[in-house]
C-alpha cells in the first residue's frame, strides 16, 4: 500500500477528514474513544502525518508558518523579526511564505498547510482577499493568528493597530496644519485596515464641518505608471489637494517623484503624512511625517498569542485579540516650512 493519507484513514472509520486530523492532534473537541480509534488504525498503517514527523506519537512539527504578503515592505520585516524571536524561545522553527499579493496563492499556501505540516499559522491577507473558505478551512485543523491586515470573518485572534483613530489624527494634523482640501491614497476595498482608516480620514473631515469628497479617496493602482498617472490627474485638477495621506508606505515615493516631475514643493504646496515604518523616512527632502506601527511588538504579540494556543486546549483565541496603539511622528513634509 503507498502513502496512508488523512482521507484514508477518515473513509476506513467512516470519519471526516476534519475529525480524523483533530484526533491525530490530541484535540479536545474529539471524544477519547475516538481518538483511540483514529490512532489504533493510524498506528496499525504505519499512518506518518507530515515528513517533519518522526513518529505517529510526535503529534507535532515544531514548526509554526508565516504568511505575510512580501518582505520588502518594512512592516513585514519587523513584525517577521518579533514572530522569529518568539518562535526560537519557544523550541520552533518559522516557515515563511510570501503571497506576493496574490489571492490565488494565498489559498495555494493554505491548502498546503492543511496537510499538517505546521502546529499553527500567523498571516496577514493579500489586498486581493474577498472570499474566506480557504481561511475557515484551516482555521478548522490549526490555530490561527492574524495580525494587521487580518480577516474579520474568521473567529480567532487579530493584532491590529487603532487604525481609525491614526486615520483621524493624520487627518486631523494636516487640518492644523491648515490644508483646505485633503486627499487619502487607497490601497484595497477589502482591506478592513484599510477601510477603517478611510472611515477615521472621513470623521476628522466631518468633525471640522467639511464634507468627504469621493474624488478625493484615490484607489491606487498597483501597476507603476497608472498610479503615477492617478497621482498627476489629481495634482492637475483645477483645485489640488493640498495634503495627502498615505495608507500603505510604498505610495511616498510615487508622491515625491510626481511633486518635483510637476514641481510642487513639499511641505509649501502639498503636506503629506504616510502609514510607514521604514527607517529612511527621516532622510527623505523633506523627511516624512509618519504614522508609525509597532511592528516588531505585533508580530512579536501575534507570537505570543498562537504559541498560548499551541500549550492550552481550552483557549479560546477570539478572545485574544489585542489593539496596539500606533504613533503619529512629525517631521518636515507637513511643517510650515522648511
């Protein structure tokens, strides 16, 4: 006989395949005289659960995945670094896999995993992400930690940021700092973080008596030359905004290329604040106001939550979920002058 399989195993005790995977992993939705069923045949068909498995009675890989959507945005790459040092102190190797924002490898990653490979999953969601089968299917076999762009439909534990009120209080400094028509760069409808810092973009508007403009909410595209084409449309118009947020860090530089192709002056003519953590912020001409996330502390946090779960059966990680404040940093680009 070649490679006993979970279906197998779940067809020869007239199981799922969900409950046969739960008993394989102690759980304690599964009642003992089933699980000893499941393990009785398992043992008798030399049943091995993943090729990180020495033997039937492991019942673990020591291994955790990570899927976030790139490594080059500097979010990820923090939040990577406090995931990894929880992991190491806790015996574990992370497993990274990158979706490169694309919805169908995300459920690709997904249905891999289901395969019992990892112990639990921590992800954040492509910004193509709109349907949640693939997420509720998992989320059924290991536990599952989303942090920052987290999925709303899934009961588990999130790691988010307050990302309505830093979407008010962005808007609210460039108010301050006198801007009279304020425009927000939009990443992804599906995005909950993304919607909730709109939703805080659109309250600081209506707190100072002014009435969102649908024109001003710019859908950015992810292709080059049509979001640098968006952004020149926006800045010809008869009546340019005269600040901008940023929601997603990437959109800064598309902003200061098209300011001195145009020849605005940043802060005199436009005043900009971006969601971003990367370090040359501060070197940029002129450096650049910042809502900055704790991204080491989220991802470090999203650790430490799904390795809670990985030691107590009885958790419940929807009641996990933790908000972590971000910080609005000033520097130049919305200074009166510079």
């Amino acid at each position: 006989m070649g490679n006993i399989t979970i279906k197998m195993l779940a067809k020869e005790l007239n199981l799922s395949t969900a409950a046969v995977s739960k008993a394989l992993r102690d759980s304690h939705e599964i009642s003992e005289r089933t699980k000893t069923r499941v393990l009785e045949l398992a043992a008798a068909l030399n049943y091995v659960p993943h090729p990180y498995a020495g033997s039937l009675r492991e019942k673990k890989s020591n291994t955790i995945a990570v899927v976030i959507p790139e490594v080059a945005d500097s979010f990820f790459s923090l939040a990577l670094n406090g995931i990894e040092s929880v992991a190491i102190e806790n015996g574990y190797h992370a497993l990274i896999y990158l979706t490169h924002e694309r919805f169908e490898r995300e459920k690709t990653i997904l249905k891999d995993l289901e395969s019992g490979r990892v112990d639990g999953v921590i992800m954040s969601v492509t910004t193509k992400t709109n349907t949640f089968d693939h997420l509720r299917s998992l989320n059924k076999m290991v536990p599952m930690v989303f942090f920052d762009r987290v999925c709303e439909e899934i009961d588990t534990a999130k790691i988010t940021t307050n990302d309505e009120e830093c979407g008010y209080q962005a808007t609210q400094h460039l108010i301050d700092r006198g801007c009279k028509k304020i425009a927000i760069l939009s990443v992804s409808e599906s995005l909950s973080i993304n919607a909730k810092r709109i939703q805080g973009y659109q309250r600081a508007l209506s707190d100072n008596g002014r009435k969102p403009e649908a024109s001003c909410i710019i859908d950015y595209s992810e292709d080059p030359d049509e979001s640098l084409e968006q952004l020149r449309k926006c800045f010809r118009t008869a009546e340019p905004p005269d600040g901008i947020v940023a929601t997603v860090s990437k959109m800064t530089t598309d902003i200061y290329l098209v300011c001195m192709e145009l020849g605005l002056r940043i802060p005199d003519d436009l005043k900009v604040v971006s969601f971003s953590n990367d370090a040359t912020v501060a070197i940029l001409n002129p450096s650049l106001t910042t809502i900055t996330q704790p991204a080491f502390e989220m991802g470090e946090l999203a650790a430490k939550v799904l390795f809670k779960a990985l030691k107590k059966k009885y958790l419940v990680l929807s009641e996990e979920s933790t908000v972590v404040p971000s910080q609005l940093i000033l520097r130049n680009s919305t200074s009166a002058a510079f």
